[in-house]
C-alpha cells in the first residue's frame, strides 16, 4: 500500500491489510457518541440469562415433546431410554442428579459400538443435530427465549458435571471407552452450542452479581479477550475495567459495530450510557490514548498476517447527576495475553467467556495462546461470562486434559470462526 501525503512525501507500509489511519495520527476534533451507537449490538442482542431450575419444564412439557423423542437416533428403538425421557421425573433427574441420568444412559443404546460407529463414520454437524435436536425436544416450548434459558442452564449443568473435580472421574471414564464416546459428544455438544456457538454473546445473570460483588470490593475486573464486550458490565454498576484483547481487524464480527472508535480516537471523545432502570447517564470520557512502539503479529482468517501496534486507551466514567465525581475507568490494552496476566492478584478478578476458556487449556494446539493452566495459582478465581458459578486452577486443567485426550475426539469447545 502506498500513501501520498502533502509535498509529495511518500510512505511505504508493508502489511496486509490497512491500519485506520487514524490510529496513528489521531482525530482532530472530540467526537461525542450514545451508547446506541458504539454499543448497539449489545444493547439489541445481548441476553442475561438467570439460572432457572430444570424442574420447571415439567410444567411446558406437551404431547409433543414426548412423540418426537420416539424420532431420535439412537434412542428410537429404545423402548427403556424413550420411557426413561418421556417421565416428568427427567427433570429433576437433569437439575438434581446428573450423574443418575448419565449413568442411565450408560445402560442404554447410547453405550453400544454399534452407535460410536456409526457416529464415526458421518460428519460432525450430523451429530450435533442429532444430539441438538434430542435437547430442543426436551425442551421444547412455545417461548423461544425461555426455551434459550432452559439450555443455557442445562448447559451449565453439564459443564459442572464433566469438569468440577467431584464428578470428572465419571465423565474421564466415558473419554477413555470407546462405547461411551456417543455419551461425550452429546455432552459436548451441548456445551458447545447453547455456550458458545449460540451462547458467546449471552451472560450469566450469576457471573455479573459476582463481578458485581468484586468490583465494590474495589477490584478491577480483567476481561481476557474480552473485545469491546463493556455495556452488560457498565449498566449493572461495574466501573473498573480492564480489557486485554489484540481487537484482530479479522474478528470483526465478535465487536460492537464502533469497535474502532473505543481504541482509536482523541482525547475528550464521550459516550453517554443512559442507565434507564437508575434514571442516570453514565459519560465515558477518553482521557489517555497511547500508541506503544512495540507490535505483534496477527494472522488474518484468510491467507496472510497484519502488523498490529500495541496501545493502552483509557475512558473515565462519570455520571450526569454528578459529574465531578470519577467512577471509574474501562482501560483497553491492544496486546495478546500471555501467562503472566494469569497471575494471581487479590486486587483483580478474572473474567473471560466460555469460548476463549477453550484457548487457555490447550498450550499445545497450534492455535494455542501458549497459556497453561497448570502454572495458575491454587488461589486464581476465574469468572466465565456464560457461567452460574467461577471455576478454579483444578477445572481448568480437568478441562486441558480433555481437550488433549487422544481417546476422544469431536467437536471443540471454543472456535475462531462460526
């Protein structure tokens, strides 16, 4: 790419793709902003999902749900395993006894090799329907967003039964036999879905109490890879922020629509955050920009890869009704994250989503982040967005070892791309 200045100067920029030039050079005049506009596809798309008790699906359950479950492969010709479902009882048994309705699907047609087979021999996407649809079916409500709620939280259910140190044993045994795995790609198939691939954008109604808890304890929140993901935070009185992300011009899609404006501007710069259910605006003010020197390297999606500088913006929080008094601060730090920003700090709290969970547990994918969970501290706390309760060193690695376990492959937990 070759730019012509003014007197004829003319730079020569070897990158892929091109840099806003405005990175570099900087506004030159304050530009102010609504939260709808820097913000809008999280204030239109977002949702908050409270942990909802299983058991309450008996109350939405219909004739419906029951006949289609005959449908699904491959509990169609399991007269047991469809008579096991079709009871009222599977939801309490999904809310208050996993393991119970794990192991009866161990005694089931899920745990025979003529199913592992068959699963093996056809695409993934085929199975993740399958499995999806075993679950849409339990679930199945005339409510769409209730229905979202009743996955996310089962969902969380599973996670906690595959990976807290209490019940992984159990879930370890279904990766190392071989008639079981039909078991674990439906787990993690619905992990994977209503989590990440549908889930990637939805909070835990949980996890923001409990970032709410350690922010009035005056700790910053860190939000690894957490994008410009700030308005769920911002509205239920989270002020100190820090978000460490590379905002890889390729991973577009995963920010807000201004995602440039909030790394990339001039001092003065505002954005008001009207906070309806409090009658009060919030003002976010640009109050330090600087561009580093340093760079790292991105790969794009496609082909080739971008020089990136590293940067630290800084926005102070006010409010409207008293606007002399500092809140808080969101600070952006262009960068990679590395092990160190897994340290443990009593004045900080981690939070990351479930999707880039999966990148922190696999040190030795090639698309790793080169963190491992290992070296975290016993005392480390991480908040996962899309989780009910915080996860500690032990999971994590319950996670690792998953992940890298040769007897068990499908689907992954996180992905780059959807």
């Amino acid at each position: 790419m070759i730019i012509h200045l003014k007197k004829h100067f003319v730079i020569y920029a070897f990158l892929i793709i091109a840099i806003p030039t405005a990175l570099y050079l900087g506004r030159r005049k304050v530009v102010k902003k609504d939260a709808s506009e820097v913000f809008n596809k999280w204030i239109s798309n977002q949702n908050v999902f409270g942990d909802i008790n299983l058991e309450l699906m008996s109350k939405y359950r219909t004739k419906k749900n029951i006949a289609n479950l005959s449908k699904i492969d491959p509990i169609e010709h399991d007269k047991a395993l469809i008579q096991h479902l079709s009871q009222p009882s599977i939801y309490s048994q999904l809310e208050t006894d996993m393991t119970g309705f794990i192991q009866a699907l161990m005694n089931s047609s899920f745990a025979e090799e003529k199913t592992n087979e068959k699963e093996k021999a056809v695409h993934f996407k085929q199975v993740t329907k399958k499995y999806n649809g075993l679950f849409y079916t339990l679930f199945d409500t005339e409510d769409t967003k209730l229905q979202k709620q009743f996955l996310f939280s089962l969902a969380n259910h599973f996670f906690e039964f595959c990976f807290y140190p209490k019940t992984y044993p159990i879930f370890k045994s279904l990766l190392e036999n071989d008639k079981y795995h039909p078991i674990a790609r439906m787990l993690y198939t619905i992990m994977r879905t209503d989590l990440a691939k549908k889930g990637w954008h939805a909070w835990s109604k949980e996890c923001l109490k409990d970032l709410k808890r350690e922010s009035s304890n005056n700790k910053e929140i860190v939000y690894i890879a957490g994008g410009s993901d700030v308005y769920q935070l911002l509205i239920n009185d989270i002020y100190n922020i820090r978000i460490i992300d590379p905002q890889l011009p390729s991973q577009r899609t995963y920010y807000c629509k201004d995602w440039e404006f909030l790394i990339d501007g001039q001092n003065g710069d505002t954005i008001s955050v009207p906070i309806k259910s409090e009658n009060k605006t919030l003002i976010l003010k640009r109050t330090s920009q600087e561009i580093k020197d340093s760079h790292f390297t991105a790969a794009l999606t496609g082909k080739g890869k971008v020089q990136i500088p590293e940067s630290n913006t800084e926005w102070t929080i006010y409010d409207t009704q008293n606007p002399n008094k500092t809140l808080g601060k969101i600070t952006f730090e262009r960068r990679f994250v590395s092990q160190k920003d897994f340290v443990f700090d009593p004045q900080k709290a981690l939070l990351i989503s479930f999707n880039e969970l999966f990148y922190i547990a696999t040190p030795y994918r090639k698309d790793s982040w080169g963190i491992n969970p290992k070296w975290f501290d016993q005392n480390l706390v991480l908040y996962v967005k899309q989780l009910r309760g915080p996860i500690y060193k032990k999971t994590t690695c319950n996670l690792k070892y998953a992940i890298e376990s040769r007897a068990f492959r499908f689907v992954n937990l996180g992905s780059n791309v959807y």
